[in-house]
C-alpha cells in the first residue's frame, strides 16, 4: 500500500517503450475532455467525448502539473507541517490519476492498435515520473522531518496511518539510496515497465491468434445450445458460416474440453492454451520473464532484502516467505492426495469407455462431466438456464440489499466505453448517493482475459465528500439473437466474487484517498471479495435469483441438492492446479542470484519439487502468468493471497452462520470491516470483527480436505 502520488503512477508501468514519443501540441485543458471539468451525472467520465487522440497530450499535461505540484511542497519556505506536505502530496497528482485511470481501464477492457501504442510510448515516461517523486530527497526529508516528531503532533489514527504509509512508500521506493544506486534503480523500473507490457501484448496476441474450426456438430458432444450458438456466430464472423470456432478465452475453451468427445481437438485446444507465450515466435515471453525476475532481484538486493520475495512480502500480512510456504504446505499434502483418487477415478471412467492409454491433460474436464453426472446425478449444462447473467447480477444486488441496506438504479443514458456496459446508482437505506458501478459483462478480442474490478474514482473526504465509481469487468459468453447469456456456476461465483471487490470500493468511509476501499495490503485484497461467494450458493440465498430465464421456476431443491453434495468434487484438482501457480510465483521470485534463468527448466524443476502430477498444468504457466509478470505488478510473489484470503473468507463466513446468513449486527461488524480501507492494518480490522484470529479448518472443510489421509 502506498500514497495515491505513487500508487497512481506504479499503475502506469503496466505499459512498454518501443517507440519514439510524437511531437505533439498540448491542448489548454478546456479542450481535452480527459483534463476538462467532468459535467456528467455523478461527475463519471466522459467516454462518450473521449477519443485516442487525447490520451498522449493528456498524460504529458497532468505529468507537467503534477511537477509543478511537487515543485510547491519542496519550495514551501515554512517549516513541514502535515497539513503543508502530507496532505499536499496527498492532493497533487489528481489530473494524473484521472488520466490514468480512465486509461488503464480502457487498455485492459477495450483496446485496440492505437491504446496499446500509446500505452508503450508513456511507459517510460510515467516510471521516470514515478520515480523523480519516490527518489526526491529534498521531498522525503519534509516527510521525514514530521515523521519524527508524529508523537508529538495531534494527529488522529487515520492520519497517522496515512503518515506512516507515505514514510514507507519513500524507503521502498529507494530514496535513501546513492546516487549511483539511484541511477541503476531508475534504470531497472524502466525496463521492468518496458518488459511487462511486452508481456502483456504478447499474451494478448497469442490468445487472440488461436482459432479452432469444428465442422461436424457432432464433435461438440453436449455442449449447450446456448454455447454452440455462440461459437456458429463466432465462426460466421470470421468467414467460417456453418461451423463452429473456438478460442483460448474462458468462456470458450472450458465448455469445449467439458462437452467434446473429440479427443484430438480437446488436445489442439489445450496446448493451444497451454503453449502461450512458449511458441519461439515474435510473441515468445521466455527471455522476457527471465530478464524480468533478474532485474527484480537486482532491484530487491539494492533495497537490502534477500530477494524479491522478501521484498514485496514485508509490506504484506504474510511478511516473509517462510509464512507463505508454510500455508501453501499445510494445504498441499491432503490437495495433491485428493487430486490422484480424482485423477484415478477418471482414469477408471477412460478406460470403461474403451479408450486406452493414460489420462492426458485435455481428458480432465472431459472426464469431471461424466464422473460427476455418474457419481452426484449432476449435470452442469441444466444449471446455466438458472444463472442468466441478469438474474445472477440481480442476485448480487440483492444479497448487497439485505445486508447494507444498498439499492441498485440502472443509468441507462450514461456514457459508456462498450455498448456491453451497464450503469447503476448505489444509494443507501435512506435513499442517498453511495456511488456508481460500471458492469462489462462479456468476452471480446479487445478485452483482455479473466476478471476484475477497477476504481474510475475513489471514495474520499479531504476536499468535500467524493463519491466512489468502480467497475466490474468479465468475460462472460455473450448473448445470441435467441439465448441470452447463460453462466457456469463457476461464472456466477465470479460475479459475486468481484461484486465483493466493488462493494470494498463502494462501502469505503476514510478522509484520504490513497488509504480508500481496495488500498491494503496484496494479501488482504482478495478476502472482500472471496467471503461474497460463500453466500451465492447458499439454498436461501440460491431461491432469490436462480431462477429458470423461460419459465421463471425456482432452481428445484433436489438440484440446489445436488450442488451441495458435489460441493467437494474436484477440488483436488481446484485446489493442486492453484497452488501449482502460486509455488511457480514463489520459486521466480525467492531467486537470489541474478543470471537469467531457462523458463522452461526452472518450471519443470519447480513442479517436480512440489511433485505436481503429469495430468494437471499450474493453472498459469510462466509464459503466460500475467499476475505477476505482466499486469498490475503487486500481484508478483503474491499469487498466493487468494489461499491466504481464503483462510480469512472462509473463518469470517462461519461468523454468519454460527448467527444467521442476514445477520443484521454481523452484517453491521463486517461494512465496518469494508468501509475502513487501508486506513488501518487488514489483521487488526479482522481481529475486531471476528475477535479472534482466523482458523483454517472451515477452508480444509469446504475444500474437502479435513482429516485427509
């Protein structure tokens, strides 16, 4: 966690430089819609006036202001004061960061040739400018100055957090260095920015390259009509009317390696997937993640820490990688038994259906289906008609509903970045003004993979009350001309999962900014959004939106049974192919020596240490590892929070039920969890509401790994 002056910026180097900067005019504010006043309902941006061109000349002009700004604080003549500094640098940088984080949102959800060129010219250029603030001396010895006499200033605990954060965002960020040491770290940040974005597109490249024709209706197996409809629109798109094409996304490739019995296209389609980034082509990201773990261990030994791990670990709750390690070890064992019986079942269900040799990677889901319909009665393709993506949103909305009082009113003449887009008012209880969320619910090529939620604006009330607008980006099935979008139930959890992360940015209450809604710690990030999904399938929560999209039917009990029964299956394979990734995660960046290193070799090392099965992939390889190697940089060595998070999630969700789902006081307990922020340490706020620290049974039990032989 760190100040908004460097948080914003550090956002930025998501981007590459390959190019020359253009010579361009800046435009006087008025005349750039990105730097202009925003004249719109609840002061959202203006995406409808909004066009590539404005980008460049808008970043160049909110960098320019946000010096001039720093230039103000290290030329003030009086002596620092919190007001004079802190607040001041809390304050600048605001143009920047509404630059930046229409930008960023729009390169991750909807980019295209022009987005992507730009975001390579300003990577250069937005880590220099990051780094002419974090290393300015003259700056951090004003910082410092307060910073010694805190006990002896009357500051409230917020803003003490938010001096203790800015004091360690410098240190970090390297300003006690030599000014040798100073030059060589700019230098590092700079490249590192450069590398990941080259990640990033390449990966985005790869993905978008792969394309699968089937033409025989009969190598889709039982792929549900809703899926098969969207893959022959698909394929009429690219000049294929009258068969069906498949991609690497989600949405598309999953359902096929379920449903086909076509064991050489299932094959194609998961090598097509499992091979990005790691095909000796232009997009190849082998040398790229080497260079970028070496680099990063350089960066981490001029800090003074051991390795990058340790590095970004001390300013997380895990604070060390012997920590991490030994959670990931505790879960493994009972995981990785689970995932053989699982791999031996499957194996059993090949070989009765006459098929012979061993179960291969691309048979996995194939097999899941029909183990899982044999063994719980329980197919999965009659359970998307009650997850219509409204319905499920709607259920989302709900559960907000009941346990803070939240209303959801859709905008429908807002300005958007996709038609796709959905808008909605969050008001409270008594009707007033909480905030805006934007949802994106659908796969496209100028999408990038996965799902997530940004902050357009965060909740602050230094300057007057600001209201918070966040947004939810997926990459759902889109609807056809007769079906609408019908989810997985593993779909549908990610919505709820990150609805959790947007109501975190929604419900927040602080004074700063820097210290708002998503502000904490790596590790203590996901657990907002992880504890929604414990209420999604819950019998009394399924009742108030899974319901039938033709006919209106409640999802039957006897299904809603079923679900519950199968709850534990595969969670072997779940729980092994995660954990696999975040061993991967902790191996790249535990390195202490600096030579580059052979990706391929490392990852086979590292799997066969751990002693990863053949017929399970980590579920992100090195090559195509966007957490931590492209993407936003503080998911490096901290693939892990998801499992940490979990032990939280899964400890908190007992609170509810040891009361009730609705619990009006635990709900009361938990927005006030929400509502701080960063403002205070994520274990101090989880010790107050839980009073007690977490346990990590309820995740074994929910994972069906307790008392595993």
């Amino acid at each position: 966690m760190m100040n908004i002056y460097t948080s914003v910026i550090l956002a930025a180097g998501l981007a590459i430089a390959g190019c020359q900067p253009q010579n361009e005019t800046l435009p006087e504010n008025d005349e750039n819609p990105l730097l202009a006043e925003w004249i719109t309902p609840f002061g959202v941006p203006p995406l409808d006036l909004i066009g590539d061109k404005d980008y460049l000349p808008a970043f160049r002009t909110a960098i320019a202001t946000h010096k001039s700004e720093i230039s103000d604080i290290t030329n003030e003549t009086s002596l620092p004061t919190f007001e004079n500094t802190i607040e001041a640098l809390e304050r600048s940088g605001k143009d920047l960061s509404k630059v930046s984080r229409v930008f960023f949102a729009i390169n991750s959800a909807h980019s295209n040739d022009s987005i992507r060129e730009i975001a390579k010219i300003m990577a250069p250029e937005l880590s220099a400018h990051r780094d002419d603030i974090s290393l300015n001396k003259e700056l951090f010895a004003r910082v410092k100055t307060i910073y010694d006499q805190q006990d002896a200033l009357d500051l409230t605990a917020e803003q003490r957090r938010l001096l203790e954060e800015t004091h360690k965002g410098f240190v970090r960020a390297g300003v006690n260095l030599d000014e040798n040491s100073q030059k060589r770290l700019r230098e590092i940040n700079s490249r590192l920015a450069e590398l990941a974005q080259q990640f990033g597109q390449n990966l985005l490249a790869e993905t978008n390259d792969f394309k699968l024709v089937v033409s025989t209706r009969e190598d889709l197996g039982n792929l549900p009509e809703s899926l098969a409809a969207v893959a022959a629109k698909t394929a009429e798109k690219e000049g294929h009317a009258g068969s069906w094409l498949f991609t690497l996304a989600r949405p598309s490739i999953n359902p096929f390696l379920q449903y086909s019995p076509n064991r050489e296209f299932r094959k194609q389609l998961f090598m097509g997937y499992a091979k990005r980034g790691d095909n000796n082509n232009e997009h190849d990201n082998k040398a790229i993640l080497s260079e970028m773990a070496a680099l990063r261990i350089e960066r981490a030994q001029l800090m003074g820490y051991e390795s990058h791990a340790h590095y970004i670990l001390s300013d997380n709750m895990a604070e060390n990688p012997e920590r991490v390690y030994a959670l990931l070890d505790k879960v493994w064992a009972p995981a990785l038994r689970v995932s053989k019986s699982e791999r031996d079942a499957l194996q059993q269900m090949m070989h009765e259906e006459g098929v012979e040799g061993d179960l291969m990677g691309w048979d996995w889901r194939y097999y899941v289906e029909k183990v899982r319909k044999a063994r719980y009665d329980l197919d999965e393709d009659a359970l998307r008609p009650y997850f219509e993506f409204t319905a499920v949103r709607e259920g989302a909305f709900m559960l907000a509903t009941k346990l803070f009082g939240l209303t959801f009113t859709e905008l429908t003449d807002m300005p958007v970045w996709h038609p796709d887009q959905q808008v909605f008012e969050v008001k409270e209880a008594d009707g007033s003004h909480l905030g805006v969320i934007y949802m994106d619910f659908f796969a496209r090529e100028s999408k990038r993979g996965g799902a997530w939620m940004n902050s357009l604006r965060s909740q602050s009330k230094l300057d007057g009350e600001i209201t918070p607008i966040v947004t939810n980006n997926f990459n759902f099935p889109p609807p056809t001309d007769d079906t609408p979008s019908l989810l997985s139930f593993t779909e549908a959890q990610t919505l709820f999962h990150e609805f959790g992360h947007a109501l975190h940015g929604l419900l927040s209450d602080v004074v700063y900014e820097s210290l708002s809604g998503t502000s904490v710690p790596r590790d203590f990030v996901e657990f907002p959004s992880q504890v929604m999904e414990n209420w999604m399938s819950e019998p009394e929560v399924l009742n108030l939106y899974a319901k039938h999209y033709q006919t209106g039917e409640v999802i039957p009990e006897e299904m809603i049974g079923k679900l519950k029964a199968a709850g534990t299956f595969n969670q072997g394979f779940a729980t092994v192919e995660y954990m696999a990734a975040s061993y991967l995660d902790l191996a790249w960046h535990t390195l202490t020596d600096t030579t580059r290193q052979d990706a391929t070799a490392f990852e086979n090392k590292e799997m066969e240490r751990i002693g990863l099965i053949d017929e399970i992939l980590p579920r992100y390889r090195s090559t195509y590892f966007n957490h931590i190697f492209g993407g936003d940089p503080s998911y490096s060595a901290g693939y892990y929070s998801y499992m940490w998070s979990e032990v939280l999630d899964a400890d908190a969700f007992q609170a509810f039920k040891e009361t009730s789902l609705f619990d009006p006081e635990t709900a009361r307990k938990y927005r006030h969890l929400l509502s701080q922020g960063g403002s205070r340490p994520g274990m101090e706020l989880y010790l107050e509401f839980r009073g007690r620290e977490p346990e990590i049974e309820p995740l074994l039990e929910r994972r069906g790994l307790l008392n595993v032989q």
